[in-house]
C-alpha cells in the first residue's frame, strides 16, 4: 500500500486498493487547489502533445496511401515514369530509339534544304541590308513556333561597334627620310567592288566580295599613328619577343603582321603591351595552300580582308587591356611594305609567300590614319527549345550565326538553313512516334557574327555558369564548304573535341556518302576527323568564317564542327555553294550532326570516351617529351599522363561492368565525372591566348601551351610561368584521376 511522504506525490498504480487517506487527500483537496496550477499545466501540455502526435500519424498515413496507390498504378500507367529517374516515360527500348533516330536523319531532306533557302531569297529581295537581319530573326522565331518547339524567345543586347567614316576613309601612307610619299592609299568598299565578275580569278575572293562589308578592322580605335615599320611574324608573345632580341626595339612602331594563328584582338593587345602605336594586317599567300594559279591570281593579290578585334583577351592585367589603331591591308600593298624592310633578315622559319625578301625592321615612315566610328547596335540571339523528360536539367546546345546586314541573297547563312531543317525534323519526329529525348535540346540562332560573335559573347556574360553546368555539347551547324586543290574526291572534314571524336567515328558508319548513296561515310573513307584547336586559320579571312567554338571550349565544354573539303575540279563559275550538288554535301554533314545531337541526348551515359582522351593526352605528352631539352623538364608529367591513360581505361570497364540497366544515381554520377573533365584542364588566364585547353595540341602533335611557354621562358630566361604551367598541369591529370576513382 502506498503511503506517500507528502501530500504533492502520487499515488500509487498498485492494483491492491489504498485506504489511506492521504492518497484521498492526494486526489482532492481544496486547501492545495491553489498549489497544484502546475500540475494541471502539465497535463494540458500533455494533451496537446496527444493531439498533434496524432496528427502528424494521420497524415504520415495519408502520404504513405498516396505513394502506395500510386506505386500500384504504375506498371498500368507509363506516363508517369518520369518520377524514376532511370526509367524512359516514353517506354522506348534500344531498338526503338535508334529506330527513332534514323528516321531523323533520314527526315533531313535535300529538297526541304532548298525550299528555306528559296523562301530566304524571296525574303531577301524585298528587304533592305538594315532590316535584313530582322526580318531574319521574325523568320526564324515563326519557324520555331511552327514546328512546335516548348520554349522559344528573341533576346536583345545592345553592342558598341565601329565601322568606317564614309566621309573620311582609313588611309595609309609611306614617307622617306626626304619627305617623299612613296605610297598614299585609301581604304574602301570600292577597292571590292571595282572587279568584273565574269572574270573571276579565286573563289575564295567571290565568296568574300558577295558580303558587301568595308575593308577594315571592327573595334580597332581611331587615332593618327606613325612610326618606322617592323615585321612581327603573327605577334605572338613569342614572336615579339624574338624581335625584341634581334635588337629591333618596338616602342613607338607599326607593326605589320600576318592573319592566323592567333586571335585579331590578341594581337593588338600584345603590340600595345610591347609599346607598338598600331598594327597592319595582311593574309601571307603560304598561310592559304593551294595552286600558285590561285594564291597569284589578281583578284587575290589586291583582295582587302574585313576582320573584327571584339572578344576577350586574356591577361595578368586586371584592369583590363588597350588595343591599337589597326588596319588591314592587301597581299599586294604587303608585297610593298615587306619590300621596303632593311636589316636584320627575319628569322628562316618566318619567311612566308610574299615576293619580297623578309626583314625586320623598314627606313621609311610610315603613317596609319584610322577613322572609324562609333555606334550602337542591336545584336538579337533567336533560342527555340525541346526539353528533356528524364534531364531536364541537361541539355544539347546548336548553335548557327547570322551575319547581319551583310548578307546578300546569295550569301544567306546556311548554317540558320541547316539548323531549322534538323530542328523540323526533330520536332516532327517527336510529335508523330511520341518519342521523348532525355536530355534537351537548344537552338540558338546567334546575332552580331561580324562583330567578334557578340551575339555568343552577350549571352555566355550572362549565362555562363548555367552553361558550364548544364551544358553537355556544343555543336556549330555553320556547315563550310571548302576548296582544296590536293583532293580528287570530295572529303568530309570534323573538328571536335577528343571526348566526341570516337562517337563521331561510330555515326559515320550509319550515314550514307554524299557522292555515293549504297555506302556510309565511313565505308567510302571520306571523313577525316581532326582535333580542335584554337588557332584561326587565315583561310577563315576569306571565307569570312572566324570560328566560335573557342569560345564554349574556354567554358570546358566538347566541341563539334563539320563540313567538305571539295577539289578544284568541281568548283564552277568560282562558286563554293552546294546548291549546283543539290545540297547533298551539306545534307551528309547535317545528318551526322543530327545523329551525334540524339545520341548525346538519349544515351543513359553520355557517350564521351575517356579512354581515347586520356590516351591521345598521353601520347601528346610523350610526343612533347621527345623534343631537345624538354625530357627532363616534364618527365613527372608524362608519369602522371601514364597513371591518368592506367585510370581512365578502368573507368571504361567500370561502365561496362554496370550493363544495361544501370542504377540510375550510378549513371548520373558517371555523367557528372565525364562532364567535369575538359573543365578541369582549362589553361590558366595567362596562357589562353594560345591555348583555351592545357592538352591542346599543334599540327606536329605536341602540347601547344608547353612548347610555346617553353620558348618564351628561354628567350627571356624566366622559368617562374614555365613551372606554373607544369604545376597547372599536373594538378589538372590528378584531379582527373581522382574524378574518375571516386566515380
């Protein structure tokens, strides 16, 4: 029996009954009501625990119903496999979606190729250049819209750009220690315009003439300059350090350089930071290859290049970079100017095709006067969607630019041609077999390619990191057509990333040849594929092509371009278009895009490979290590390349290992390493002018960064950035490799 020792315990729950009358007393008692508030406070808190316990049960119990009930609907009710994040909601098995994908690519039709570019000609005559790229964009968003795309919107960036003083040209002039003006030339459209067609010498200059656009140099300042003249090969950083030490001092010069190998912005900037006043360009004749019939022709020799000095310049500088007054000059006024260089020969390995003697530094005067203007632009980016079902949150960026107001009907960009032919053919796939692409798909329509690709520029300032993380490719449908005097039959020609290249291999297999519809590309052996570099070609001057991809490669993202290399035999009346072969050459090359595209959209893992990429670094640094004195420099690099070519061919087998029904979290984590790696091997600010990527590699198959920072360390005997770079480099293959382990 309980007896408690005071009145405030309680009582007892024995089961025998207490007849105490303390525990009476316990239960009531009026003289303790007033005591006991606290113990009526703990049983109401009590209480209310009871209600919301109960509560939070009711409803645990109603979300475990729902997921029950809707768990069993499943099976019945494919629509919503979406919520796994393996399974396709489409159903689609393997064969299903290579099925799908055929019938894309076999959708792509020649004919459809040539009924948008009629519709462009007929657009073309009834609109002026100033409303031409309006009304292309109009044209292209109503495109999208038809097709039925998800999402589609124009974007606007207004963009300071330059173009020549009509009322007073650019002008260049040569004067002698006497006074004697030994040259006094103005620029203008009229030095394009003056050439008989029907007496076309070079495609390449036809192909140039049909844009209508000012001899000049965008962007370059203005400004009145002058100073004796000095040869700079390409103005590399290398380059002018070599002239620096032949004793030629360039402070206070112009510089005259040729087009390639570097960016035109790079160039300004880097005669500015050696003190240059202004710069003067020129396509060298050895820089373009073919027949000497073709680099001699008159047409050429006094064609006038139109480039453009937009873009970022990377730099140690972090207040920015200046660039000077620049403009750009004929193979025939080159010939002049090298003409007039006295002493020191240039060095052998700079000697190009002018018929002048190479030197370095001139007698005369010369004086650059540069006039252009100022104004505002509206650069607009055209952007249709597919979303992805299963990734929405990945996508497949396709991107074609629009050149502007200087299009003429015959030049319309076909690149916008070939984009909504693949984007038509896409969507109608979609609607009609219900097919569901895992990852999305982006088609940009770019604005502002004559200006530096400020359309591309705009939108990575504003998009970056959603790009960098989001995108998995990017692929350019600017599709070129291209003459090479050296081929007897037509070539496919590939520039991507080392991640695609062997999926760009398995595509051609499957494609059927241009010229030869019972075989595939890669059974008539017309597909070359070349690794991208960022070095610009001086062909790209030509054609009026300088290239993009650099600018998603400095973002660590993979990299596809395409086109044909045709041989002289087959070009007409000067004409590169494939409009005299029905366009079937550019139907070839949209259907392998198409067919890379929807692999990298629907493929469980993304098919880059590894392997191939850590095998084609390896070799470049084994390549790189054989050269005069580098061995010992980067003998602890090609041990790590080793340990990162040993890890990646484990990481292929781990894909295998996990077969076709991959555990869904197992195959994002391995997309999540394939996507990190090209970013992990991008070069240092300072080097990116070469070279967007450490692993990039030069036409002798070495590594670019390395060779180039080499030379320059010697010629200034400062190893500091040398030893940098390797350091960049080695933690790039071991982060690499830690990647690819903890996947």
């Amino acid at each position: 029996m309980a007896t408690p020792k005071s009145p405030a315990k309680f009582r007892s729950w024995s089961s025998m009954d207490s007849i105490d009358p303390a525990d009476i007393r316990r239960l009531y008692d009026p003289e303790s009501s007033s005591k006991s508030s606290s113990v009526r406070c703990v049983s109401t808190w009590m209480f209310s625990l009871l209600i919301l316990g109960s509560t939070v049960l009711f409803l645990i119990g109603l979300l475990v119903g729902y997921y029950v009930r809707e768990s069993q609907n499943l099976d019945s009710d494919r629509t919503i496999g979406h919520c796994y994040y393996g399974e396709r909601s489409d159903g689609f098995s393997k064969q299903q979606l290579e099925s799908a994908h055929e019938n894309i690519m076999y959708s792509l039709s020649s004919e459809n190729i040539n009924a948008v570019k009629s519709e462009f000609s007929f657009r073309r005559k009834l609109t002026s250049n100033s409303g031409w790229d309006e009304n292309t964009v109009s044209f292209v968003k109503s495109e999208f819209t038809k097709y039925g795309l998800d999402k589609i919107s124009v974007e606007e960036y207004d963009v300071v750009v330059t173009y020549p003083n009509p009322v007073q040209p650019n002008r260049l002039e040569v004067i002698t220690s006497a006074g004697q003006v030994k040259l006094n030339l103005t620029f203008g459209s009229g030095q394009r315009s003056s050439v008989d067609k029907k007496k076309r010498g070079a495609d390449d200059v036809e192909e140039m003439r049909k844009h209508l656009v000012e001899p000049y140099v965008a962007f370059a300042p203005s400004g009145t300059v002058q100073g004796a003249l000095v040869y700079g090969h390409y103005g590399r950083m290398v380059d002018l350090v070599q002239v620096n030490k032949s004793g030629v001092t360039l402070k206070n010069k112009i510089l005259i350089l040729r087009l390639g190998k570097l960016a035109v912005t790079e160039k300004l900037a880097l005669a500015a930071q050696w003190g240059a006043v202004g710069v003067l360009l020129y396509i060298d004749p050895a820089d373009l290859g073919g027949t000497v019939d073709r680099v001699t022709s008159p047409d050429l020799q006094k064609f006038v290049p139109y480039v453009s000095a937009g873009g970022k310049v990377y730099t140690a500088n972090p207040y920015g970079v200046s660039i000077v007054p620049a403009q750009t000059v004929s193979i025939e006024t080159a010939t002049f100017l090298m003409s007039s260089l006295i002493e020191p020969s240039a060095p052998a390995s700079w000697n190009g095709g002018l018929n002048a003697t190479y030197r370095l530094q001139g007698q005369h005067t010369v004086r650059l006067i540069v006039n252009n203007i100022k104004k505002v632009e509206t650069v607009r980016n055209v952007v249709g969607v597919i979303e992805g079902d299963i990734e929405g949150d990945r996508n497949i960026m396709v991107g074609a630019a629009r050149t502007g107001g200087s299009q003429t009907e015959s030049m319309v960009s076909m690149g916008t041609i070939n984009m909504l032919e693949l984007a038509r053919s896409i969507a109608s796939i979609r609607r009609l077999e219900k097919w569901l692409p895992r990852r999305g798909i982006k088609f940009y329509s770019w604005g502002g390619a004559q200006f530096s690709h400020s359309g591309i520029e705009e939108y990575l300032k504003e998009n970056r990191l959603i790009v960098q993380t989001k995108a998995v490719a990017y692929l350019d449908l600017d599709l070129y057509m291209r003459r090479s005097d050296s081929l007897r039959a037509p070539k496919m020609d590939v520039t991507t990333s080392h991640l695609l290249s062997t999926l760009v291999e398995k595509v051609s297999t499957v494609v059927p040849d241009a010229a030869f519809s019972e075989l595939t590309i890669k059974d008539s052996l017309s597909l070359t594929v070349n690794e991208y570099r960022k070095s610009i070609s001086a062909t790209d001057y030509l054609h009026g092509n300088q290239g993009s991809l650099f600018l998603f490669q400095e973002l660590g993202i993979p990299v596809f371009k395409s086109g044909f290399d045709l041989p002289g035999a087959m070009i007409k009346n000067g004409s590169l278009h494939d409009s005299e072969h029905h366009y079937r050459y550019h139907l070839a090359a949209a259907r392998v895009m198409a067919l890379v595209i929807l692999n990298l959209v629907d493929e469980n893992i993304l098919p880059l490979d590894v392997a191939g990429f850590a095998s084609s670094i390896d070799e470049a640094m084994i390549q790189t290590a054989d050269l005069k004195d580098m061995s010992e420099l980067i003998d602890n690099l090609v041990i790590t390349s080793d340990v990162f070519l040993t890890t990646g061919k484990a990481f292929e087998v781990y894909i295998e290992s996990l077969g076709p029904n991959k555990v869904p979290l197992e195959a994002r984590r391995v997309n999540d390493a394939l996507m990190m790696l090209d970013k992990v091997f991008l070069s240092p600010l300072i080097n990116r002018n070469s070279a967007s990527l450490l692993y990039e590699t030069d036409n002798q198959g070495q590594l670019t960064v390395i060779k180039e920072m080499a030379a320059l360390s010697e010629s200034t005997d400062d190893w500091t950035n040398f030893d940098c770079l390797l350091d960049s480099f080695s933690n790039a293959l071991k982060q690499s490799i830690s990647i690819l382990q903890l996947s």
